[in-house]
C-alpha cells in the first residue's frame, strides 16, 4: 500500500516537472514557438484592402459584407451596400494607422508595445488575434516580406 502511494507521488512530480512554467507561463515547447514566432514575424508585412475613415480619433473601415460570390451577388441583387462601417477601438485604430504595408508585423509589435504599455507576449498575441480577424474578413492581406537585399 505504501509502496503505491509512493508510485503515485512520483508520477504526479514527474507530470508536475513536465508541465513546468517558464516565470513568463510559458512551458519549454512554448517558449521556443514564441521565439520562432518572434522571428517569422520580423518578415510579415500587412497590406490593407480596404477604404478607411477617422471618426472622433478612431478608424472607421468599410469591411466586406461578403467574401463568396453568392453573398456578393444577393447582395448586389438586393441592392444593399457591398461594405459595412466597422468601427475599431484604440488598440485597433492604433495598429490600422501603422499597417502601411511597409512596416513589419514586428515593428508593428514594438510601437503596440510603447502605445499600450503591455508586454511583448501580450501585445504580440492581441496582434495576431486583431489581424487574422481583419484576414479573415477580406480587410488585409499578410504576405511575407522580401528584402531586395537577402537579408530579412
């Protein structure tokens, strides 16, 4: 009995040791992702597709109603309006201003980072989040960055 009570301590030590946090609560494999990710990220350049306005010092986009070709032709049919008003808050506005199609996501990390005052982990992830929704909805485009140069 003893015995078993002793197994069960060290496997729930070892699963305790395997699923140790880095001091940023990260785990080891987590860790070298993000710094891939960092890395990768350096090259990214978002291209906006878009029109876009400032209302009260915040961006105002016109999005896409539709991506497909059938909710673009119902809505042509229906003659609605092929975009709608899509009002970002600070943090969106912020970044929409520095999508330019020059700057890297990374740099775009860097002025979120003064802008917002959060840390790197933090601001990067929001990022990412922000822009694969704007993706998703036909607003930007992410490409790689070549440097005519070689070295990225």
């Amino acid at each position: 009995m003893a015995r078993k009570r002793t197994e069960k301590r060290t496997k729930k030590k070892a699963k305790k040791k395997a699923k140790k946090k880095t001091k940023k609560g990260l785990s080891p494999e987590g860790e070298v992702a993000l710094r891939d990710l960092r890395a990768r990220q350096r090259s990214w350049v978002a291209l906006p597709l878009v029109d876009w306005r400032e209302e009260e010092g915040l961006v105002v986009i016109a999005a896409p109603r539709f991506k497909g070709r059938l909710g673009k032709g119902l809505v042509q049919v229906l003659g609605k309006d092929q975009t709608y008003n899509l009002r970002l808050d600070e943090f969106g506005s912020f970044v929409w201003r520095s999508i330019d199609g020059e700057r890297t996501l990374g740099e775009i990390t860097d002025a979120t980072i003064e802008h917002i005052g959060a840390e790197e982990e933090t601001a990067l992830h929001r990022l990412l989040m922000f822009l694969r929704s704007l993706q998703n909805m036909g607003a930007v485009k992410v490409v790689i960055f070549e440097n005519p140069e070689g070295d990225i």
